[in-house]
C-alpha cells in the first residue's frame, strides 16, 4: 500500500535590513564584502558568504571561476571550507549569501546549489547544530532557521552503511 507525504517548510521575509537584528545585518554586509573579492570573469555573477561561527568570528568566501568548467568553487563552499580548516573546533551558526551582477545586489535572493547544501547539510550533521541561512536581495531578505529545511531527504553518512562516530 502507498502512502503520500507532504515535506514543507517556513521561512521569514523580510522587505528591509531594518527589519533586522544587527547581527544578520553584519553577516549580510560582510557577505556582499565577498561577492566584490569573487573571481567571476565568465558569468559576471559574483557571490558571497559569509559564515558566522559560535564565537563571533566572520569567515568570508567568494565563488571562483576557472575556464576548465566545472573547476571552479562557489561562494559557500569556500567559506565553510576556511571556517572548518582555520577554525576547526568553533562551529557555524550562520550564512548569509549575497550575488552582485553589473555592481549591484540582485533583486532576488539567492538560494544555495544543490552542491552546496549537501555541503552545509554534512556541516549541520557534522556540528550537530543547526545552521541558519540568510538570503539577501535588493528586494527581500528570506532567512531559513536550518540547512535540512533546505534539503530534506539529504544523502547523508547513515546512507553508506559504514561506522563512523
């Protein structure tokens, strides 16, 4: 016998920064920071992030692209990369995610890939703590209170059937 399921999920909208506390909005200014310092000269669309550890400790990331596609790495990835490798035992507690195209904020906010929420899910899973997503565009913020909202059902280290701690 089958049986339908529903998956769904909130999140918050927001119209401006005002609306938010002081720390989204730091998170959401050092994510556009990034998106200028992105290595973007076949798209013109660069990307931010910027993660926040449980210490306070602001990690940025760019995307970077490279001609021999698909070498090159986005924005979140590269920060949650620096924030595990320089601060291995401080967790993160947020990303906020900015795109610029032709020197301005996009008008919609952007979402992860579906790479890198694999990433930050296998973070979430990593830490044990939930990791709060904020999206920034010229015409809205959206922030997600965890990654697995993002990415239910997710591919994860119960689905290679080995023992890990």
């Amino acid at each position: 016998m089958s049986t339908v399921k529903n998956i769904s999920f909130s999140y918050q909208e927001f119209e401006s920064l005002a609306e938010l506390v002081t720390e989204d909005q730091e998170l959401i200014a050092a994510a556009k920071e990034a998106a200028n310092h992105a290595y973007a000269p076949y798209s013109k669309f660069m990307v931010g992030a910027a993660v926040r550890l449980e210490s306070g400790i602001i990690v940025r990331g760019s995307n970077v692209e490279n001609a021999a596609f698909p070498s090159g790495i986005c924005a979140e990835r590269t920060a949650i990369s620096g924030s595990v490798s320089n601060y291995p035992d401080d967790k993160p507690v947020a990303i906020a995610i900015a795109a610029m195209t032709n020197n301005e904020l996009t008008a919609e906010c952007i979402s992860p890939c579906g790479n890198c929420r694999q990433v930050l899910a296998e973070e979430e899973m990593r830490t044990g703590k939930r990791i709060r997503i904020i999206l920034s565009g010229r015409e809205k913020i959206r922030i997600i209170e965890s990654v697995s909202l993002l990415l239910p059902l997710q591919f994860c280290r119960n689905n290679l059937r080995v023992n890990l701690p």
